[in-house]
C-alpha cells in the first residue's frame, strides 16, 4: 500500500493461467486490504481449470495441483468452509473456490483452452 495503492479510489486484481487461478484464491484478500469506499475487482483469464477426467480416465489435474497444495502450502488460504467437507486439493479448483468468493469478479476462459484439452 506504501506505493501509491493506499489513495486508490478503484484496484483490480487480475491474471492469466496459473496467476488466473492465483487471482481466484486471493482475490478477496486483496480486497480487504482497502477501505471499503475503494471499488475492487477481480479478473481471471484463463485460470477455471476443470477438476475432470481426462482422455485416459485419470484426474490429471487433481495430481498436479495436489503438488502445488502440498508444496506452497496452499491449504491456509483456502476457504475454510470447503476444507471441512473436502480435500485440500478439491477446495484449489476454481469451481470449489468461487463458492466462497465476495468480491466481484469477471472470467474470461475460453472454451478451447488448449492446456486444458
């Protein structure tokens, strides 16, 4: 906030693929850190990463992003109220996280997204 950000009167928060799904999981951390006069958004661009099988039945993003849970210790910002029914990693995916979200909050994701496909 020491660079300007404290005489923000509107703060978006926004990134792509991995910062995408980042923007999801901090996006109203962000938010709490103004006044509630300032007007804060989220915007995620490609980061709704689908917890589904893939072509071989696997659940191959549920793996890799079970390691980064693991790995950045993820688990302490997750919503709370996922984590008492669910898996860290279940709560990662952004159709769990948007559950809890109260900021506003555009997505922008296509619908051939080729990292996902």
């Amino acid at each position: 906030m020491e660079k300007g950000l404290a005489n923000a009167t509107q703060a978006i928060l926004t990134g792509c693929s991995a910062g995408g799904l980042a923007t999801f999981v901090h996006c109203d951390d962000f938010s709490a850190r103004f006044s509630h006069k300032v007007s804060v958004k989220c915007l995620v661009d490609a980061g709704f990463i689908l917890d589904v099988k893939d072509i071989s039945g696997q659940r191959s993003f549920r793996s890799l992003y079970g390691g980064v849970v693991h790995l950045q210790n993820v688990r302490q910002v997750l919503p709370k109220d996922c984590l008492t029914n669910k898996e860290p990693t279940e709560c990662f995916f952004p159709a769990e996280l948007i559950k809890s979200i109260h900021t506003p909050m555009f997505i922008v994701n296509s619908g051939y997204d080729p990292a996902q496909i």
